[in-house]
C-alpha cells in the first residue's frame, strides 16, 4: 500500500521507524531536516578526497600522530563499525571491544533450513534522499524491493475486506498518522507530556467519518483497529505513543525499500575497514568504565567480566540503549545526572520478527474469488483466535515470495508489546526444537490459514519451519529493540542531544541509532550516521587541542 502526500510517498511498512515524508517547503523549516543538516557537519563521506582543514590540523603534531591515540569502541555494529572507519582514516590506533563472536550487533542473519539467508535485526533501508545505506546497497548490489499493492485487510471475525474497503480504511489511518506529525511539531509545546497518540486518533477519526456517513459507527471502530498497526513501526502499542513527541518518529524522504538481498554484503562493507585495520576483539564483555578523573593517567579505564583492565585515550560506547538503561552501575565516575535521566527517559521497544516458510507461496495463488495477497497483510483484533490469542493482538505480515530475485515462499510476522513479550518468554520455556517449532505454527495457524488459496489437505499450505527472534531475551542488546518515545516524555529531543554529548571531559562519548540525527532515529542509517558524527568530534576534539598547542586557529570545533 502506498500512498501520497506533497507529491512524496507516504508508505505503510512495519519497521521501527515511520515513513511521513515531507514536502519541499515543509522541509525548509523542519526541526528534523535543521537538526539533521546540523549533525552531518560531522559526517565524512566514504569516497577518497583531499584533506579538509580538520585532516590537516590533525597533522601539525607529529610526535602526537606517531604516538597514535587510541580510541577504545565498545560494540562492532553499524555504529561502532563506522566510527572505527573515520577514526583509523585520521590516524588513530583502534580497538572494538565487542562481546558477541560476531560482526554487526542487531544487524545479523541467519539460514533457514531451505537456505534462504533472513535479517533477524533490520529489513528496510528507510528513505531514500540521500541514504548512505542506499548507496551501499547499490555498491554492494543488494537486492531491494518496494511493495505497491493493495491493502489485504481481514476483519476481528476473519473476512477478508474487500480491496476498496481495506484501502480506504487504510488511507484514513494513515492520513491521521500525517497529520500527528505535523501537529505534534508544530504544537509540541503545547501538548500535555501524558497525551498519547490513540488519543489524537480518538479526536481525529469522527472527523474523518462523521455521523452522517452511513455505517459510521463501524468505519470508527475499523480506522481505531487498524491505529493498533502503529505498534509494528516503533515497538510499543500505540496508547503509549507520545503525541508531543511524535515528529521524533519521522523518517528520511523518499521510498522505504525491503532489503530483499538482507543486509549482508553491506555488513561486510561498513565492517571491512575496521576489520583491515582495527584491533576487534570478540568475546570481550564490558562490566566497568571509569572515566579520565580516575585515572592518574589521564586515559579511560575499561574492565571486562574476564578480569581484564584496558586503557585508552577515548572510549565510544556504542552499546543499545536498553543497555545503558540496565548498566547504570558501570560507570566510575556515575554518569552526569542530566544525561542518566535522559539515558531512562527514551523509550525502548521490543520489536520481534517471525518467519515462517512453506514449500509453496500458497497465497500468490488467486483463489476461486480471485483473490491472492501480495505484500502486507493484518489481521486486526481477532476474536477467532481465544485459545492462542485472547487478547486479541493485531497481526501483521509481509509475505517475501514476490521480492523478485531474492524471493522465498516465507510470511515474515511482526510483533510488539505483550504479543512478543508472551512468544519470545513461551519459546525459552520450551526444551526441544520440535516443541517451539509446534508452539509457533499453532499460534499462528488463525492468521495463515486465512490467506486466500489455503487448504488444510495441501502439502503446500503446511509450514515447513519457523525462525523468531529474541532480542528481549538478549542482554548484550539491552533487552529490547530501539528508541521510541513514550507517554509523559517532558524534553525528549534535549534527551537525544544530551546522549549525543557523551562526557567528553572522561573520555566517554557515545553513538548508536539512539544518538542519531532525528530524522534517522531507531533505524539503520542512523546507527551509521552517528558512528561518523562521534568519529568526528574525538578527531575535532585532538584537531582542536593540537591547534591550540602549535597556534594555530583553523580547527573545527565540536
């Protein structure tokens, strides 16, 4: 499904972040794209190109260069990953200190049993307009894909809407999430902190549906069911939702694409020039971090659960949220308290996925109506389902057989709040693969086996396996997903720019996509963009002490 607004397109997708897209003039004035054209002063393109002024600072001192500072990195995602690349362009001596035995944090993949490799962390690259992802992903040849199809919409009793009926209600539903945009922007002051977005949808649907509409009371009770789709984008249900701080959830123009080709061969490039030229230590996991007022040394002082105590000039913790949130007792001096408050302020999802393949894309197949589901597909408040489901949780897929080169016949679901919260918790209960594998077909059995073309004796229309994910059973992912921002949130966008100072005066900066530029916040490219933008304030940081120390004045400043 894919809508317009200022001539841009408005694309329903589930992923972590939304997709508004602004017009021309909007943009202009936007806090997002100012903050955004502020936080890329720090970025550094990726292609070879002549020293700017910061690069010709940093070589004024060369007993400084050949004693090579170093930099410690906490955590190889994308974040991490980018920040090690800058760094080791300007100089730096670089050693990530990663915990898992892999690259990449909440960017991994995984096999299933028919080969088909799936992203356990993020599907979409999000935006179009200038998106260093996109440009990877072209460089990289990664396969994309954009959904543009009908909406595929059942109802709490099981019927399939019909494609008008599911597109209008749809159009409305999304037309609301435009307008809490624009409104929460313009009015953010004035919001009350506790006001939340069902709320806003509350007010907005009558108006869009009025008494005088025939079947009104019926189209509300639809539009307000498919508001609970919301949930799916950020990770937590919609009565949560902060309306005074819901412009943080926009996302970058243009086009939101499937990363139908998974996000590994762009891994493989971000990671590649930390892996040519940083020291990556896996297995290594951080317990304690005491800061430069520590040390006699002035160097930031990193323990490890396995006893070992490294050193370092800076240290870039680009560890998740949810695990700054869990760790405040790392830290040695405790973090200043306006940044611990902002560090519990922002909200933290817990977005999960679950794949489930069959041998067949059973559901391409039109069915004696003539009806077959391509792309996304809800089934909104299921009153069918009281034995798996009696709360009722809306589900959402979007079906990966018809993404071209790169196509399996697999329903990738998306689920959130206590849905997910229940699935991952019953899944580490069960002892055998068999007995998860059992628990998830059965649970999800109301919801395929509604798709048109299903037939209970087909061989084609048993799943063959399931794969879900568990970051809230992960602890080295902080427990959870990414940002968001919740009810009874009073200076959520002052929160970001807080986490995006770190404590330069100890050493310790931080990155991740909770310190990104807004307009990327809780996505991929915000993970990359503030993994430059921190690289390039240490840089700018030594840049500006070694001018200052040679005489000289044309350092940049942080």
């Amino acid at each position: 499904m894919i809508l317009t607004h200022g001539g841009h397109c408005l694309v329903s997708l589930p992923s972590l972040s939304t997709f508004f897209v602004f017009s021309a003039s909007r943009k202009v004035t936007s806090k997002l794209y100012q903050d955004l054209k502020t936080a890329r002063l720090h970025t550094f393109d990726r292609s070879p190109r002549k020293l700017s002024i910061m690069d010709r600072v940093l070589q004024l001192e060369s007993s400084d260069l050949d004693r090579k500072s170093h930099i410690g990195i906490v955590g190889a995602g994308f974040a991490g990953l980018r920040c090690a690349d800058i760094l080791i362009r300007y100089g730096f001596r670089v050693t990530i200190l990663e915990a898992r035995n892999r690259l990449g944090g909440r960017i991994h993949q995984q096999r299933l049993p028919n080969g088909c490799l799936i992203d356990m962390g993020a599907n979409w690259i999000h935006g179009t307009d200038d998106n260093p992802i996109l440009d990877l992903a072209k460089e990289t040849k990664t396969h994309t894909g954009v959904f543009d199809s009908e909406s595929h919409v059942f109802d709490e009793d099981g019927k399939l809407l019909s494609a008008h009926e599911g597109e209008k209600y749809s159009t409305i539903m999304w037309n609301i999430i435009g307008e809490a945009f624009e409104y929460s922007e313009k009015h953010g002051a004035q919001i009350d902190p506790n006001k939340t977005l069902l709320e806003f949808f509350e007010e907005q649907i009558p108006k869009l549906i009025p008494e005088t509409q025939e079947d009104y009371e019926r189209q509300r009770h639809f539009v307000l069911q498919m508001a609970d789709l919301w949930g799916a984008f950020v990770g937590s249900p919609v009565e949560t939702q902060s309306l005074k701080f819901f412009w943080l959830e926009e996302c970058i123009d243009g086009e939101n694409l499937f990363c139908a080709g998974t996000y590994h061969k762009i891994l493989e490039r971000v990671a590649k020039p930390a892996v040519d030229g940083a020291d990556i230590r896996f297995g290594t996991q951080v317990s304690e971090i005491h800061g430069k007022s520590t040390s006699f040394s002035e160097t930031v002082r990193v323990q490890t659960t396995d006893g070992q105590v490294l050193e370092f000039d800076e240290l870039v913790l680009t560890t998740p949220l949810g695990w700054l949130k869990r760790n405040p007792q790392a830290f040695f001096p405790p973090l200043p308290d306006r940044l611990s408050k902002a560090i519990q302020n922002i909200g933290y999802g817990c977005l999960e996925k679950v794949y489930i393949s069959f041998p067949s894309p059973f559901w391409l197949s039109p069915d004696a109506d003539g009806r077959k589901v391509q792309g996304f597909c809800q089934w909104l408040s299921p009153n069918y389902s009281q034995d798996t489901n009696p709360a009722r949780w809306t589900n959402e897929i979007v079906e990966l057989a018809s993404l071209g080169p790169s196509s399996h016949p697999t329903l990738l679901f998306y689920i959130y709040g206590a849905e997910s919260r229940h699935i991952t918790s019953t899944l580490r209960s069960l002892p055998s693969q068999k007995e998860k594998l059992d628990f998830l077909f059965a649970f999800f059995r109301p919801y395929y086996s509604r798709l048109p073309s299903y037939d209970e004796q087909s061989p084609d229309c048993h799943p063959t396996t399931a794969v879900a994910t568990d970051w809230l059973g992960d602890d080295l992912a902080g427990n959870g997903s990414y940002a968001n921002f919740q009810k009874g949130l009073t200076e959520g966008d002052k929160d970001i720019e807080i986490m995006r100072q770190g404590v330069p005066r100890e050493g310790i900066w931080l990155a991740g996509e909770h310190t990104a530029p807004f307009v990327a916040l809780g996505t991929a490219t915000g993970a990359y963009w503030s993994g430059e933008g921190v690289a390039k304030r240490v840089a700018g940081s030594y840049g500006k002490r070694m001018a200052e120390k040679a005489g000289k004045g044309d350092a940049i400043t942080n």
